[in-house]
C-alpha cells in the first residue's frame, strides 16, 4: 500500500469517541486511520474513575465478557465535610449500571477492537492542522506531510487546537474548563473490599463536597479500583484562578489532593496504601457552551470532548459514555452519507440531528443551568457550614437535642445567614440538580 | 550502502526520582525512551544513506516493549528494524550484549545482505559504559572509530571520517566494514514524520523479531551466563545543596578572582573539591 493513497476516513485521537467511530466504520468495511499523539492509544487519558455501561455496550456488545472492567460499581456516597466533621449519604444500587477502571485500559481495549476490525492507528504523530480546500476538508497535515481522506473526525479532546484554527471554536475559557488531580493509591483487594465493605468485584464511587477544595467550586472524588483507590479532586479553573489572585488559593492544587488523603475522615480507608500514581488534565465545566458553532461541515465531524460532549449533573460527571456515543452517531451519519453520495455539508447534517435528537444533547440541555450552582460560592462555602452545624447540633447534644428545623435555624443564625435565603437558594437548586 | 545502527531502549533518567527515605532510584513507572545519543547515530545513518543509496537497518537488544523505540526510528526514516529478544538474553554485561549483537550482525548479512557499516551512539544515558561498538568490532573483527563527527564516502569501498576531539581534528581513511561510535550531539535529528510511520505500520515486515531460536547462540555465551561483569560496589555521591549567587564583572579575570576566593574562602567546599579531586 502507497502511504500518499487516501484513506477514507482519518479520525484525530485515539480516545473513547475516536475508537468508537473508527471500530464501527473499520466493522462497515471502510478504510480508516486514527492518528493519535501520545505512546499508544489512550495514553493521555486521565479520569476519576467509572464509565456508564449501557451506552458502550451498544458499541461493544461483548463489552461486561471482554473490557477491563475492575469492579461494578454497587454503592454511591456522597459527603459534605467541613473541618473535622461529615456528613455522608450512601445508596446501595440493585443492578449493574456503571463500572471502575483506569481509561487508559479501557481505551487500550476500544483501541484493539478497532484495529482487529481493520482500523490502522498511527501513534505519537501529531496532527498540526486539518487540510481544507475551498470549504472541503480534504485530510490532515503533521509537520510536512498530508495525508488525504474522504472524511476526517475530530476527537482531538478537550483542548482543540485544531477546531480552533479552522475557526469552529473560540479559545478555550477559564468559566467553561476544570483540572482535574488525582493520586491512585494502590491497596491489596482484600483490604479494599473490607474497609469500603464491598463484595468481590463490586465497587465504589463517592463524590465529596466541603472544604476539601477550601470552600471553592468543585468537588473530590473516590473511585475502587481492583486493587487500588483513585482520588481527586476537581476545580473549575475560573473560581479557582480568582481565589488564587485574591490570595485565597496559595497552595498548589497537588497539595489540596495531598490534604484530601490525609483527611482524618477519609485516611483510614487507605492506610498503608502507596500512592503510585498522580496525574492531572483538563476537563469540561460546561458543555453546552463549548460546543462548536457546528458539528460538522464538508468532510469533517466534531465528536467526544472536542464537541463539549461532557454531562456535568452536580454529582456525577459523564464524560466516556457520551463521548462512544458521539462517535457511534458520527459513524452511522458518515456511513449514511457515504451511501448517498458522499460525506457533504448537505449528508453530514444528520449527524447534528442525531446528536440533538440523542440523550447526549437532552442531558447537557437538562443539566446546563447547573453552572449557576457551580459559579455560585454560596454552595461551597456557607451551605456546608451551615449543614455541617446543624448536624452537629443533632448529633452532638450532651443534654438536650433540638427539634430538626431548631437545629438548621439556629445553625444558620449563627453562620449568620438568613434562613429565608438559604430556602431560595436551596428551592431554585433542587430544580437544577 | 547498507548501514546497521544500534539503538538502546533506557529509562528516561531524567524523570527519574530519588526515594527520599531509601536514597535509591525509583525506576517503576518511568517512561522508556530512545538512548538521546543515539539519535545522531540514526541521523548519521539516514544521511549517508541518503546520499549514497542502499537501506538502513535499526536494531536493538530490549525486552519487547523496546518495540515502540525501533518505531521511532522508523519513524524518522530507517527502512526496517529489527528487535532482538529473548528470555536468556536478559540480565546481560556489555561483553554477552555486543556477543548478542556482533551474531546478529552476522544474520543480518545472511538474510538481507553484506553490511557495509554499524554505527552506534557515543554512550547510553543509563549506563555510560560506551562499551558495546568496540566490543562488537572487536567480535566481528573489523575496524572501529569513535567521536565520529563526520563521514564521506570515497568510492573504493574506503570512508573518510572526521573525528574531532578537544582540541585537535583527525581524520582517518578505513576500509569497509566497520565499526563507528558517532559523537554526542554530532548531528541534529530529523523529526519522526507521519510518512514513515504510516510506511512502517502498512507494511508488515518492517520489524522482525530475533530471539535465540533464530540467532541460534550458546546459552553459556549470552545473558547473565555469559555476563562475567560484578558490581563491586556503589556509592552514593551525597547531593551537594546548591547555593546561587550572580556576580557579573566586566572583565572576566574578576569572575576567576571571585570564584576562587569563594572556594578558598569556604571550608566546607574546598574539603569536597579536594575530596572530589584526590579521593580523600
């Protein structure tokens, strides 16, 4: 084979979306080539820890026999922590819905089942721009080289410098993005399963808000894994980047994660665990305003984070899920469009129908007016305090206990906060959340 | 022309970590890369290549992930690679590694060919023992020259080459074979280009794999059998705490003044630089 010979298709990134599309258009008899920059497909990915299984298994219907899937995910907590005291809710769920693992695994195994379908990948090359020609995308260029296809997809993630320089999106901004830290602590399974009380292969995933981020938007996160435990945090970089120029923020943001895991609430999980992991990337804070001006146009579709295909509800975030699930649709519009003629503006529109007509679109719509909550420090500060002491005021009653409303009244006149406003900022969350 | 060049497949020793508790290097988890001196030697390759005509082959001795390293130098343009690999192998000195490489020299020539020249970098970051392009000419008997700067080609089966040292230039003719040892930093390395890989990657021979079922060596004569280097001992440099001070005279003698006092004014550091210097 000529290597100047034109592919069908080219997809930019070997991530969830990426893999997906180029497993389903190899299966469909297409040519296509992934190009991906890091060492291996998947190895720039970083995560917190668990993938929805449903969406993938419409890709991979073999994937519970055949992914590296660590432990199902059985039980969800969710924790206010303030100082030294907290507050932790927990559901026990009745059936297998989502699943931990490290992405890179996961995104190693989506990478094979493309390439056994009969994708070529093509690792640690970098795309430097995407070839268009009066309006058509005609292929991609890395340092002097063109490579030409009939149609190219973008899951270049997250930070997408190429969308940009065809002019689809606009610089990146701080409101929209998050970082994400995280340690793996690796622990025998044993120990994992006594001390989170879980059963062979099943998991847990917990989200904790309070000062863990010093009062700031965001949250932590703790993930099992087989045999060790991923935890983070997450910080939407617009407040966090205020507070760090107000002096509020002086500390580096591994040193917060750091603090997490010596927390006197949580250390205990992972005594004698050995932190052999840490890492941080980029994530979306609001989706729906990142996505481009279009997701398509001749030649060329928009899938994964590139497209701001990230579901953030407040308590959980979704990124994988939507992400296969972007790249299934885009997979079917091209192969739809190759059958009609070719990947035009005009064939290549279903894509954008699939996408809205999709749960990926009715959720970023359902769940965007969460940013208000996220942006409002209201919720991470004053909130928690006054949650946290009107528990304490239940719960650390030497004599005499208050009546549950007492409790919250009094915890609020003494975070000196008026009870009113607490009520209508909780009243107008609840219908966000 | 037919140009062999030897890669080694190490740990990035710049990511690596002390442990603070055990002083010791932590190795887990650090990324492997192409030995960075051997970059010039592949860009060496590829230019003589370049200008002469023929093929140049990459290879290594590494365990199989040393697979994405021979990528690489596919990537920057070698025409095929090979990965030498296997079990007894392992836990090699430099005398069973060159052993291991100098025979698959030999099946090199067997299988595509006469080789004309193997060319190696200077030294490997991890261990800088700049051992095997000797060892290796010396197991195939041809002639051997290091701190390679430059080579021309004349014609008769002869190679000018340019090897520049401190403070003099030498230039030496030999006849081919040989054995070249290319000097740190000689040249500047091309960059991977997506061509490269992707001719590498559609074409299914580009890599092949040597493990001894192929090179068919003595097991006594290879891996830690065949390895009859001990490390005696080790010692740990003590990390010297370093103190920044910016002094910037006019005239350079001030600067030599300046340092010097420092030296002789600071008891601490003249003992290490006496210490460094005689041994004790």
């Amino acid at each position: 084979m000529n290597v100047t010979s034109k592919f069908d298709i080219i997809v930019v990134g070997a991530g969830p979306a990426g893999c997906a599309s180029a497993y389903l258009l190899a299966k469909a008899g297409f040519k296509v080539l992934v190009l991906e920059r890091g060492r291996g497909a998947g190895s720039k990915e970083l995560w917190g820890g668990k993938a929805y299984a449903q969406p993938l298994r419409e890709v991979w219907p073999e994937l519970d026999k055949e992914a590296p899937i660590h432990r199902w995910v059985s039980k969800e907590r969710f924790s206010l922590v303030w100082g030294e005291r907290a507050l932790t809710i927990e559901y026990k769920l009745g059936r297998k819905v989502a699943f931990t693992t490290y992405l890179t695994e996961l995104v190693n195994w989506m990478a094979r089942k493309a390439e056994n379908a009969g994708a070529i990948i093509v690792d640690e090359v970098r795309v430097d721009e995407i070839v268009v020609k009066e309006g058509r995308v005609l292929g991609v260029k890395s340092g002097g080289d063109t490579v030409y296809a009939d149609a190219v997809i973008d899951a270049e993630g997250v930070n997408r410098l190429l969308l940009e320089k065809l002019g689809l999106v606009e610089k990146l901004n701080p409101d929209h993005i998050a970082l994400g830290v995280k340690e793996v602590l690796s622990l025998n399974p044993n120990l994992i399963e006594e001390r989170f009380m879980l059963g062979k292969d099943e998991g847990l995933a917990w989200f904790v808000t309070g000062d863990v981020t010093l009062g700031l938007p965001g949250g932590g996160f703790i993930y099992t894994m087989r045999d060790s435990i991923s935890i983070g945090l997450v910080l939407p970089i617009g407040p966090a980047a205020k507070a760090a120029e107000a002096g509020l923020l002086k500390e580096h943001v591994s040193s917060l994660v750091e603090a997490f895991r010596l927390h006197p609430y949580f250390r205990n999980l992972w005594r004698e665990a050995d932190v052999i992991e840490y890492g941080g990337r980029m994530t979306i804070e609001a989706g729906l305003k990142l996505m481009p001006r279009k997701l398509y146009m001749n030649g060329l579709l928009v899938v994964g984070d590139a497209a701001g295909f990230l579901v953030n509800t407040g308590y959980t975030i979704r990124g994988v899920d939507t992400a296969v699930t972007s790249g299934k649709l885009a997979a079917e519009a091209l192969i739809e469009a190759f059958n009609n003629g070719g990947p035009t503006e005009e064939n290549l529109k279903s894509y954008e129908e699939k996408v809205k007509k999709s749960y990926i679109y009715r959720e970023l719509k359902n769940h965007s007016s969460i940013g208000d909550v996220m942006s409002d420090p209201f919720f991470f500060q004053k909130l928690p305090q006054v949650a946290i002491r009107a528990a304490s005021k239940l719960f650390e009653a030497d004599y005499e206990e208050p009546k549950l409303i007492r409790s919250f009244l009094d915890a609020a006149r003494e975070e000196d906060v008026s009870s009113l406003k607490i009520i209508y900022k909780l009243g107008r969350v609840v219908g966000k959340l | 022309m037919r140009i062999a060049v030897g890669i080694k497949w190490v740990p990035n020793t710049q990511a690596v970590r002390f442990d603070p508790e055990t002083g010791t290097l932590i190795r887990k988890g650090i990324p492997s890369i192409v030995n960075p001196h051997d970059l010039p030697a592949i860009e060496m390759a590829l230019r003589l290549r370049d200008a002469v005509g023929g093929e140049v082959i990459a290879f290594t001795m590494a365990p199989p992930p040393a697979v994405k390293g021979l990528e690489l130098a596919l990537g920057m343009g070698v025409d095929r690679a090979i990965l030498i690999t296997d079990r007894v192998f392992a836990g090699a000195d430099t005398l069973a590694t060159s052993y291991v490489l100098a025979n698959a020299i030999s099946k090199v020539e067997r299988e595509y060919g006469k080789v004309d020249l193997v060319v190696f970098g200077q030294e490997t970051i991890d261990s800088s023992t700049a051992h095997i392009p000797g060892q290796v000419a010396s197991w195939l008997d041809w002639p051997y020259v290091y701190y390679v700067k430059d080579i021309q080609v004349l014609g008769d089966g002869r190679i000018r080459v340019v090897r520049e040292l401190e403070d003099y230039i030498e230039e030496y003719e030999i006849e081919l074979p040989a054995v070249l040892g290319i000097a740190v930093r000689a040249l500047k390395p091309r960059p991977v280009s997506l061509y490269n890989k992707l001719r590498a990657k559609l074409n299914k021979d580009t890599i092949v794999v040597w493990g001894n079922s192929e090179l068919k060596l003595d097991p006594r004569c290879v891996g830690l059998k065949g390895s009859p280097t001990i490390v005696a001992k080790t010692i740990d440099m003590p990390e010297v705490p370093r103190k920044k001070e910016v002094y910037k005279p006019r005239d350079p003698r001030d600067a030599a003044r300046w340092i010097v006092s420092k030296i002789v004014e600071d008891e601490k550091l003249r003992e290490l630089l006496v210490k460094k210097l005689w041994g004790g």
